[in-house]
C-alpha cells in the first residue's frame, strides 16, 4: 500500500516538474490533468477523485448478487464453498430475516483463525459462531474516494470492505484499489508522455 502511496506521489512529482519546465503552457497541462467532470472515463478523473462507485461501475452486473453474503445460520462449509466457488475472500453476513439486515463479514482469515486453527468442524458451525461482528466491521459508501478506501483496509490490515448505503450495494477489495491504481497512473503516464512530445493539443 505504502509503495502505491509513493507511485501516486511521485506522479504527482512529475506533474509539477512539467508545469515548471513549460510555464506558459500551465493551462494546457492543467485542463488535461486537473479538470474533472462527471463524463471523464474513470482512468481520466484522477486518483483523489476517483470513487468506490466508480470501481464497482467497472465490474459491471455482477458486482452485486445473493454469492457476495450468506446467513448467519448457514454453515461455514457453505460459505466458504460459496467463497471459493465465486473466487473471492470474503462474505457479507445477512440477520436472518426477509430484510437484509448486516450482522457482519466472514473472511478466509475467520476460516482459517476459527475453523481450522482450532480443529472445528465446518459443517456444524454456523458462520454466526465465527464472523467478524458488525460492531467491528469497516464498511464504506459509495461516494468513499479509492484513496479513503485504500487507507482504511492498509490501517485495518484487511483485504475486503462492503460497500454500505443504508443496504450492501457491493463490495470492493485490494485487487480492485490496484486495478483502478495502476490504470490511472497509467492513464497519467500517457498523458504526461504526449505532452512532453508536444501531442497534447
């Protein structure tokens, strides 16, 4: 995390140096890097303004469906069954209800920590036993900035966090704070390149 922290910076870096080195073009470089509106492809909009909305837009439909939670009277066996079928790390966990009530996450660790480290049986322990509480669960709304998103779960030490509006609307992991990352400052690097060779206009 911290080494994408100092790539962000040191595009930044780059920026101010072009702006330094061809001053009387500052409103070219500014109205390429610095202007952003709502129509901007997400590489576009910049890093600081770049939203976990706009993270989940990228994973398109399925970004949210009855395989991202399970139940708090469903087995372990069957969430991670579930987690592994669907190849991610982490479950949100419903109240059992018709409402979709959050009573928290399971994650791989639980599993790993509750289950195998202590010799229990998965498929008579129910995931209510072993999840993360939602007392303790760090969540994030949609309009959350990728740079908020990235802090929390480096300061939390986690890999996944459930995207929350008042109900689960997805959920975004370190995979996606990397993709969005690295095609940013991919995105910047191209730009900074065609200004340097003078293909900005």
């Amino acid at each position: 995390m911290e080494g994408l922290v100092r790539g962000i910076r040191s595009c930044q870096e780059t920026l101010r140096v072009a702006i330094l080195k061809h001053p009387r073009d500052r409103r070219n470089i500014f109205s390429r890097f610095g202007r952003v509106t709502s129509s901007l492809p997400v590489r576009e909009k910049g890093l600081e303004n770049l939203t976990v909305a706009d993270a989940l837009m990228t994973k398109g439909e399925d970004k949210i469906g009855s395989w991202l939670w399970c139940r708090t009277t469903d087995s372990v066996y069957d969430a991670v069954e579930n987690m592994a079928k669907n190849n991610i790390g982490s479950l949100v966990v419903l109240k059992p209800g018709e409402q979709e009530l959050i009573a928290g996450i399971i994650t791989e660790r639980d599993y790993m920590k509750k289950i195998i480290a202590q010799g229990r049986s998965s498929k008579y322990t129910r995931v209510g036993e072993i999840m993360t509480d939602e007392n303790k669960l760090v969540s994030v709304t949609s309009d959350t900035s990728m740079l908020q998103a990235m802090q929390l779960m480096t300061d939390h030490h986690i890999r996944h966090v459930p995207v929350i509006d008042g109900k689960i609307v997805g959920m975004v992991s370190i995979v996606d704070v990397v993709r969005a990352v690295v095609e940013q400052q991919g995105g910047e690097l191209k730009r900074l390149n065609e200004f340097i060779k003078g293909e900005y206009y």
